[in-house]
C-alpha cells in the first residue's frame, strides 16, 4: 500500500488528525502534488505501525528534509 492508498481507504481528515497536519496538507499528499517532508514521514511509518514505508511514500521519489 502506497501513502495515496493509505488516505484515500482512512480519509483526508482522519488522517490529518493522526499525522497531526492540515486536511489540505494531506490531501495534496494524496494527489501527489507534495510529498511529506523526512521528519514526517518517519513519523507516518511509526505511527501507521509500519505498513506504510519510504519507498511507499516517497515512490521512487525522496522529500527533502
């Protein structure tokens, strides 16, 4: 699961509350307009226990930090 299929099967507000971020900060995560910076990313891999990863946030692509 990629981090688009993550919010898209949760929700844009659902997972703002849980990444601790604007819902349009997520949503534009999810469309891929932006991506997360390091910092939250690691904390979207800790906090969704693992199954979201770097390679499945970032795609192929690394947000700077």
């Amino acid at each position: 699961m990629n981090l688009p299929d993550y919010i898209k099967k949760h929700s844009d507000e659902s997972c703002a509350s849980l990444f601790q971020v604007k819902v349009r900060t997520v949503a534009s995560w999810r469309r891929r307009e932006r991506f997360p910076r390091q910092k939250h990313a690691k904390k979207i891999i800790e906090l969704t226990n693992g199954l979201l990863s770097m390679d499945s946030i970032y795609g192929g692509v690394r947000g700077d930090s």
